[in-house]
C-alpha cells in the first residue's frame, strides 16, 4: 500500500461511519414517524366522539374563547365549567386551568365548528366535540411513538419498542384518556419529550453541544406548565438526571462540577421565555404572577399518606396495577434495567416516587370521573420504560419450555390489560360512577369496582341486544320512534312516537293477526285533521282499519283496529309502520317540551290467531339533544345504554340524517386511511435503509 492510500484510509472510514451513522438516524426518525402514523390511525379508530366530564367542557369552552376572541375566558352562563375562585374580566370567567392544551386545540375547534355547521343547529353541539375529541388520539399516539424511540436510543431492537408502545397504547388507561380532553395526556408528552430531548443532549459528541442542546429540555417542561402546572413535578427528576450525567466520567471533580454548572446554566435558560411568559398570563388573568387557577386551598393536601397509596397502588377502584397490567414488566424488568442504565434508572425512580407520594396526599387524589387513576398517567410512560428487557428477552430467538411459559404468561398479563380497557370502550366509565352507592365503595369494595360494574354491564347490554336479534316467537318489539315509556313502573305504555314508529313483527308460522291501537292526538285543535292523522303500513301496503272507536271530542283521540291475513303478513314484511304527521309542543305553545313528538299511544295491543302477543322493547334513544349538558348526559347516563361507547355506534344513535351521518363517517375513515397510508410509506423507506445497514447486535437486559 502506498503512503498516499495509507493516509486515505482513516479519512474513508471516518467517512463511511459518518455516512452509516446518518442512515441510521434517518431509519429510526422514519420508523419513529410510522409508529406515531400508526398510532393515530388506532386511536382515531378507537374514539368515542364525546366529552365525559366538565373538565374537557371547561376546556373545549377555553378553546371557543380563544378562536373567537383570543382569550381563555368562558361565559358564566356556559354549562359545566371549572371556575377559579378570581374575578371576572370583562364579564367572562377564567377557570382553573391552564390555557396551553385548549390555544394547540384551536385547529381542531375550528375544523369541528365547520363540521357542526354542516349538521345546523340541532347537530352542532355534538359534532363540534366530535372533532375535538380527536385531539388526544394524536398526543397519545406521539407518546406512544416516543417510547419506541426511546427503546432504540437504548439500544433495543425496533420489534421490542413496538412491543413497548403496544403495551402502553393498547393494554394501560392510556387507551381510554385517548378518547377523552383531559390535559394529562399532554402533559405527559411533554414532560416524556423533555426527559427524551434531556438523555440526548447529553450524548452529544462535544460539550458546547452538550450545552446548547439543554435549552430544548427546559424550553419543553417549562412549556408543559402551560398545559397542567402539575409538570413542575419533574423539575427535580430532571436536576437529578441532569446532574447525574454531568458528574459522572473520570475528570477531576472540580472539571464535573464545573460541568454542571455550565449545563444546568443552559437547561435553566430554557426555562426563561415560557416561564416568564407564563408569569405575565397569571398575573394577567389572576392578579398575581404565583397564583394559579387552583387558588389558594387550604385542604389540598388532607388525604392520609396510607390511604392515596394503596388507593393509587392497588386498590378494586383506582389501583394502577388493575388498570395498566404491563407494570408487571417494569417490575420484573426494574433491577436488570436500572443496573444498565443507572442514570435513566435514577430519572425513573425520582419521578414515579414524587409523583405517587404527591398524589397519594391530594385531596382528590383519585381524579375521578375517569378510567384509572387519572392523575398518575403523566408518569405512566416513565414507569413502563423497566419493562424493556423483559420485553427483549420475550422476543429473543428460539423456543423452550422456560421461555414458552413466560411468553404464554406475558400473553396473558396483556391480554387481561387490553380487555380491562375494551370494557371502557363498551360502556362509557361515567356509568359506574352515576351508578355507585358511594365514592367509598367505589373505590375500595372489589364489588363496586368500575372494572366489574363495567363488565356487568357490558353483559347486561350485549344480552339484551342478543334478545332483540334473536326474538322469541308470538311477540312484537318496540323497534323505532317511540319515545321511552311515561309510566314510572317498567311499563310499555304509554308512551309517545316521534313520527314513524316501526314494530317488528314474530308471529307464530301461519297466523293471522289482530291490531287495536289506541291514541291520543294532543296536537292543538286547529292542528288535528277531520279525520285520524294515523297511517299503518305493513311492508308497502297500506292497512285500512276495520273498526275506528273516537274515546274523546274533537278528533282527539280513537281506537284503530286492524286485521292482517296470514298471507298477507308472510308476503310482504315483518315490519308495521306507524305514520302520523310530527308537532313541536314547546313551538304551538302547549307545553315546554321542545322536540318533535307524533301520537301520544296509549295501548298496542296485537293477537296472532287470537293469542295475545307479548310485547317487547329495543334499546330506545331520542335523537342526540342540542344543548351540551344534555348531550352529556345522553352520552354517558345508564338512561341512554349505548351498545358500545364507541363513535359508529354513538353517530347511528344520535339519529343524524342519513347523508351527514355518511358524511362524518367516510371523513373518519379517510383520515384514518390517510394515517395508514403514510405510516406504510414511511415503513417501506426504512425497510430499505435498513437493508443498507450493516446488521447490528441486539442489546438484551
């Protein structure tokens, strides 16, 4: 070799390594990107379209004030608001929380506000929240592709930080505050993000970069207080991780602390221009720069120490460890973990401790009117990060009898957290919550737990649709358009129809039935028509009444008696309509009832060849009401029992017109397949990178 070659050499391997390192990244970034794809697609699959508590009202109210007049504020007069125990401005009400989540939620408002304007007034409520129900999927979703990053930046397979953004995305609570507005998910991104962007800086090749990067950490935490001040939780993690990394190495120890202070100095000067501007707003809204929009309350911290950690821990309620199964993992995983990487053991250890220990004294340490312990979701993906060596060794190569047996029992763990989670998705969590004796019982008796009361009535639910598919013979069922039934007792009449009743008809084979209806027509006199507004079709053909009773003056009420042949009945459908013209009682002035009501059926009677038919019911639902409180309560009170809290089923029993409700679905379905879309193009780009690369080894715990 000559000397020229000889001193070429080093430079093309420099250069080739550069080159490779590059390739690498750019792999990662692209995988990193088809998870986050995937992940949104999942979880905007998985939505429910509705809000659950007044803190997501207070907060889709603080986004209306901020599109429409660029401030946070809410009317007094709005339903459901958190309000702050400080003065009003100009009239509108600041609330308790902090205005970051609702000014990024502003593009999703205002694309729901078209939304709901294609559905007018009567739709415009639910379809606005709709859309901005949306919002979390894609924070979670981010979350979730974080911690497949962080799995490759610890040195881990790609397949073992799938399997750690599936264990948190599809088997923890993560899943149910996806579908909702809280702030905590947020919040968790961010906080996650800051950790992340804090472990990479200070793997920087040299120290100023080392330094400079520090800024993004504390720009990023210090922005999460923005979202829920709760974030300044993790200052202290951070300073420890912070300092952990600095002092670490062989240097003297005057260059370590030296160091630190350089870098603490940068990380610290992240935290300037939100912080600052953070102090401005609070000052601002609440006339104190260190005032928040939680007050100055006294009994904040009155929960036994004893009681929030098993409550937050382990308890039939709130406990963690029912509610995100894969814990397991971190657990067995903590030791192996932490003797790897001590430094991110110590970040992980600090935050689950001062969060747990934080919480457990709060008074409303449970967060509840939510799915698991609401508040411990912001710590949640640091606590999952253990349980990456026990995941790497689940997906190890080879086969055993050791190594099926644990494979067979993380199966389980997350098979069980996964269905813990599809009973959320079943029944909305506000059920066992409306439905509890007491907050007591709810959260420590097994019995009352949200768990089991959910999956109670999941059964309860599937079984009576299972009733109503499957009829049994010589009854008829309350199908469509009736109003529930006035009686207080469990009574199928009276009751009113909307317009259009349907009844479905199973005779026994071969009878010939006999109808009596009787009605009411409270429509006002100049209304009622000379002669029966009542129209009954079996099929397409038309019935006429064999017999037509008046039982009140003025046309206002009758008996309708009908005679179906056998023939008849076979040929042409099961189905009996019930037509009659519909009214507004609140807009002709004779009561407040604002809705469009038909007849006022007193009695249904049927008989098929002179045997009395029994009567059944269907899962009756009025139309989604307009105002938000009511939609609210449409949305998740055991009066309204959906067949599942999922937003399909959710738009067919909302009852929009049919060309909207297509409309609000195939929009669904195409961002959906957009989402998949890319994330497969992104895939595809780095299979190929992949294949450039020179393969790796893997790192095992």
């Amino acid at each position: 070799m000559s000397p020229i070659e000889e001193q070429d050499s080093p430079f093309d391997v420099t250069s080739a390594s550069v080159n490779l390192t590059d390739e690498a990244t750019r792999r990662d970034r692209l995988w990193t990107a088809s998870a986050f794809l995937f992940a949104a697609a999942f979880f905007l699959l998985l939505g429910s379209g509705h809000i659950y508590a007044r803190d997501e009202e207070t907060l889709y109210q603080m986004a209306d004030g901020i599109a429409l007049h660029g401030e946070p504020l809410v009317s007094p007069e709005v339903w459901g608001i958190v309000e702050s125990t400080s003065r009003s401005k100009h009239g509108l009400r600041p609330t308790s929380y902090g205005p970051g989540q609702p000014f990024l939620a502003v593009p999703w408002y205002w694309v729901g506000r078209a939304v709901g304007a294609l559905g007018g007034s009567a739709y415009a409520v639910y379809l606005s929240r709709f859309v901005v129900l949306t919002f979390n999927g894609f924070v979670t979703a981010a979350t979730a592709a974080l911690l497949f990053r962080f799995a490759l930046v610890f040195g881990y397979r790609a397949r073992v930080g799938v399997a750690l953004a599936v264990c948190f995305g599809m088997a923890t609570f993560a899943l149910i505050q996806a579908r909702t507005f809280f702030a905590e998910p947020l919040t968790a991104l961010l906080v996650l993000l800051a950790f992340f962007l804090m472990r990479q800086a200070t793997s920087a090749p040299t120290e100023r970069q080392r330094a400079l990067l520090l800024t993004g950490p504390g720009f990023v935490l210090a922005s999460a207080f923005w979202v829920k001040i709760h974030a300044a939780l993790f200052v202290p993690v951070l300073a420890l991780y912070l300092t952990l990394m600095a002092l670490s190495g062989n240097a003297r120890a005057w260059q370590r602390w030296r160091t630190l202070l350089g870098r603490g100095t940068w990380w610290i000067g992240g935290f300037v221009l939100p912080t600052a501007a953070l102090l401005l707003y609070d000052r601002w809204l609440y006339g104190n720069p260190f005032t928040t929009g939680y007050g100055d309350n006294p009994n904040l911290f009155t929960t036994p120490l004893k009681t929030g950690l098993y409550g937050l821990l382990y308890s039939s309620g709130k406990g963690i460890i029912w509610y995100a199964p894969p814990l397991l993992f971190a657990l067995i995983g903590f030791i192996p973990f932490i003797r790897r990487f001590p430094r991110d053991g110590g970040a992980v250890c600090s935050a689950a401790a001062i969060n747990v220990f934080f919480y457990a004294r709060l008074q409303y340490w449970h967060g509840d009117g939510s799915w698991g312990p609401r508040y411990l979701l912001i710590v949640l993906p640091w606590l999952l990060l253990p349980a990456l060596p026990v995941l790497d060794r689940l997906l190890l190569p080879g086969w055993g009898y050791a190594k099926t047996v644990a494979r067979v029992g993380a199966g389980t763990v997350l098979l069980i957290g996964i269905s813990v989670q599809v009973l959320a998705i079943a029944v909305s969590f506000d059920v066992p919550i409306v439905t509890s004796t007491s907050e007591q019982a709810r959260f420590f008796t097994p019995s009352q737990s949200p768990i089991v009361v959910s999956a109670r009535t999941t059964r309860s639910r599937f079984g009576a649709w299972w009733k109503e598919q499957h009829p049994e013979v010589n009854t008829f069922l309350l199908a469509q358009g009736f109003v529930p039934a006035e009686a207080e007792r469990a009574t199928h009449f009276p009751r009113w129809t909307y317009g259009d009743a349907i009844v479905t008809l199973n005779p026994k084979d071969s009878a010939a039935l006999h109808i009596k209806l009787t009605y009411f027509d409270h429509r006002p006199a100049a209304m009622r028509a000379t002669v029966t507004p009542v129209t009954v079709t079996i099929g397409t053909e038309t019935l006429a009444p064999v017999d037509r009773l008046p039982i009140a003056a003025g046309n206002e009420g009758f008996i309708l008696a009908y005679d179906i042949p056998s023939a008849m009945l076979h040929a042409a459908s099961m189905h009996l309509t019930i037509h009659t013209p519909t009214w507004n009682p609140a807009q002709t002035g004779v009561s407040n009832r604002d809705e469009d009501l038909g007849i006022f059926v007193n009695n249904l009677e049927l008989w098929a060849d002179g045997v009395p038919m029994v009567a059944e019911e269907a899962t009756l639902f009025p139309p989604v009401p307009t105002t938000p409180r009511n939609v609210w309560f449409w949305s998740n009170y055991p009066q309204f029992p959906h067949l599942l809290d999922w937003w399909p089923v959710m738009l067919r029993d909302a009852r929009l017109p049919s060309a909207l409700a297509v409309s609000v679905s195939a929009g669904m379905l195409g961002c959906i397949s957009l989402l998949v879309g890319a994330a497969g193009v992104c895939l595809r780009a780095a299979r190929r990178l992949s294949r450039s690369l020179p393969t790796t080894s893997t790192a095992s715990g």
